[in-house]
C-alpha cells in the first residue's frame, strides 16, 4: 500500500510565507560564530570579521573573570535548578546576584528572570488589576509591547500607547485617566533602534504629578550610562527616583541570558509570589547567574570600562561623519545610519561583511518605513584599530554605493 505525503496545512501556508520572506528581500540568515563573542570573532565561511552589531559593550562576555565564575558555579551547582524557585529551583547565587543587581541600579531590591523578556512580561501583567491603567511608549521594545498585551488579557487593565518621547500626550492621557487606581508608564531608558536616551527627568516629574508608577527598561543603558554604568538614572543623577527599573544581563552584564526587575522590596517580594514566568518556570541556570554576578562585580571594581566605551563610542560617531555619514547624534553606542529602503540597508550591510565588518541591517517593520538603516554598535573592547578598519570599510563601501 503506498502513502502520498502531503505538506499539512500549517507547514503548507508557512512554505508559501517563507517563499514570500525570501522574494521581498525580508529573510533573515543566521551568521553562525565559532568563537567567543568579542570585537572580532570568527565567522564561519567568513573568517575574522570586526563586530559592530553585538550589545557586548563593555565587552565582559568573554572577560576571564566572567568565564571562570561560570565554570566555577558549575562544578559546585551543577547544570541547572530542576525546579521552579518557590519549589526548590533558587539557589545562593541567585539571592548574591539579585543583591548585586539591586546595589548597582539603586534600588532596595530585585528578582531574576530567566531574560528581560520574561521580566518586562511580569512587571504590568502582575501588578496591575482590572481598575488599573499602563501607558507605554509608542517606540517601546518589543517585550513592553507584549507585555503590555499579556496584561490587558489576563487582568483586564486598561492599557495605551502614547507618542514617543511626547510629555504632553503622556500627560493628557494621564489626566484621563485618574480615575484608575494605579497608572504605571513604562518607556525604554535608551530606544535600541535609534539609541536616545528617554526624558527621564521631565518623565519622573510628570508621574510624580499624576501619581503614576515609572517603568524604566534600562537593557541598552545598564553598564552604558552613567559615570559607572548604573544607567539613565545615574546619567540624569536621578538614581533612586525610578520606580521600578527592569534589565536584561543578555548585553552589557556578560551578554549570556536572564534579567532582572529592580525596586521596592514589597514589588519584588509580590513578584516573588506571583509572577507567572517565576511561577511556572525553572530560573537562571546556575552558570549564568554566577557570570552575571562576576560581570555585575567586574563593572562596579572597573568604571574605566564605561567611558572607554564612552570615548570609543564618540570616536566612532565623529568620524563616521567626518566621512560624509550622518549618523544619527546621540550621547549612546547605539550608532545608527539612516539610509532609506530596506533592500538598501541590506545592502550595504552584505557588502560591509565582505569586507569584513559585521553590522545588522533593519528595515520596515522593525523600523518605520523609508528608514531603513544599518546600526552600528560600540564596545569597550573595540581598539582604535578595529574601529579605524571599520571605518576604512565604511569609507569604501559608501563610495562605492554613493552614500558618501
Ligand atoms: N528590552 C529591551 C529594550 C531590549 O533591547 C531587549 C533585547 O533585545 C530586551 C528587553 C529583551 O532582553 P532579553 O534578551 O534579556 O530577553
């Protein structure tokens, strides 16, 4: 007896979408590493090629400290907590990174997660209730966004979207609503795709005058900001005056995985009881909680490694333009190049690989349409040399375009 195989609906309709990816130009291919992540790093069927588009900004992911403390954990925890945390899954280290966590944002405590995703879906889906209300920035990331979402499912807040950066809307949209029993904003400290730093002093004003709750996602500011990268508070000598600060350790905190919720004791602790992705979900494996930590205790010993980043960032900006780029100004390692369409933003990134500099290129809908762009990213563990090559190649391919 014989059988014909056929495709089932589902992987039928997304061949077909897939198809469409590839024929608009919009599929992304996945670069595969074959070492650690760093400046440079060897990309297979490509060789050494100089990273311009990782969040390693102080470059800690590969730092021997950061290493070996993940080694170290291993061997004395094992691979992982096998457990949710309320069940037997929280272990020592966890309780020492939430501390660290806590000590560097300014806040009385924090609670890990498994990522900043996982955190930024906990904050507004558990604190708030039906009588309540959250505002989210229009450019927020995509997790808030989710979030946000989540929220409005599960506890019937009420919820909206207010122009990016806007005081004034936010306000009118706070006046609104006080009728609510809790208004919470939440907003990016610093927006990845264009990398401004949110109004964070005008944004704590308008919240203490409605008596709303500050979210601040401070995953590109974390390590970034601030003399001693405690991020968009201490850059606003304003730490202490965010309500709740949520960040990811995927980036600047050794760039492995997990995040954290930074505030009160009483919302940690409410969290603690009632998070769903804590709840029903195994914690950071041991490993990464004990790089984290060490990645966390590396910053607070070596304050140089920020404005190194700082400095190399400003380099970079400074001389893309004297170039004839105009990349978008900015006080962050978030360096982008508007460019127009997606298929030219694409590119200009594919040939800057072939010559070596690895740089992502975003189209619609990440970023609006006619914005394309390619977004460079600084680190502290860039040398002078690689960023002058890449500069050398930027030179070259922009001529060649007609960019420059
Ligand atoms: N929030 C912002 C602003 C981000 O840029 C990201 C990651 O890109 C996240 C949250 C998610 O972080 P994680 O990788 O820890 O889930």
């Amino acid at each position: 007896m014989s059988h014909t195989l056929k495709a089932n609906p589902l992987d039928q309709r997304l061949g077909s979408e897939l198809e469409e990816f590839r024929r608009t130009g919009v599929y992304k291919r996945l670069n595969f590493l074959d070492s650690a992540q760093g400046p440079v790093v060897r990309m297979e069927g490509r060789g050494e090629v100089i990273i311009l588009s990782s969040n390693n900004y102080l470059g800690l992911s590969a730092q021997p400290e950061v290493v070996a403390a993940g080694k170290a954990a291993l061997d004395r925890f094992g691979a992982g907590t096998a457990s949710v945390r309320f069940i037997c899954g929280t272990f020592t280290i966890h309780r020492a990174l939430e501390q660290a966590c806590a000590r560097l944002v300014g806040t009385e405590a924090s609670l890990s997660f498994v990522s900043c995703w996982n955190a930024n879906e906990a904050v507004p889906g558990t604190l708030l209730g039906e009588d309540d209300l959250v505002l989210s920035d229009q450019l927020n990331h995509a997790s808030i966004i989710d979030g946000v979402r989540l929220a409005k499912a599960i506890t019937k807040c009420q919820t909206g979207v207010y122009q990016h950066a806007d005081l004034a809307d936010l306000d009118l949209k706070l006046q609104a609503a006080r009728d609510r029993r809790v208004r919470m904003v939440i907003t990016d400290g610093v927006f990845s795709m264009e990398g401004a730093i949110a109004k964070l002093p005008d944004l704590v004003e308008l919240c203490r005058k409605h008596h709303a709750v500050l979210v601040v996602d401070d995953s590109h500011a974390t390590g970034v900001l601030g003399a001693t990268g405690r991020g968009t508070a201490e850059h606003f000598g304003m730490v202490g005056d965010v309500d709740i600060i949520t960040s990811t350790l995927g980036k600047a905190l050794g760039g492995a995985a997990g995040g954290f919720v930074a505030s009160s004791a009483a919302v940690c602790d409410y969290l603690t009881q009632r998070a769903r992705p804590q709840l029903f979900s195994n914690a950071l494996p041991p490993t990464v909680a004990a790089s984290a930590l060490a990645a966390v205790e590396y910053l607070e010993a070596h304050p140089d490694r920020v404005s190194t980043l700082r400095d190399n960032a400003q380099y970079f900006r400074e001389q893309l333009r004297s170039l004839g780029f105009q990349p978008l100004p900015g006080e962050t390692p978030i360096v982008p190049v508007i460019v127009g369409e997606t298929a030219f933003a694409i590119r200009l990134s594919n040939e800057l690989l072939d010559d070596g500099v690895f740089v992502t290129g975003f189209g619609f809908p990440v970023v609006p349409q006619g914005q394309a762009r390619v977004r460079c990213q600084i680190s502290a563990a860039h040398t002078r040399e690689h960023l002058d090559r890449a500069l050398a190649a930027f030179r070259k391919v922009g001529q060649r375009l007609g960019l420059i």
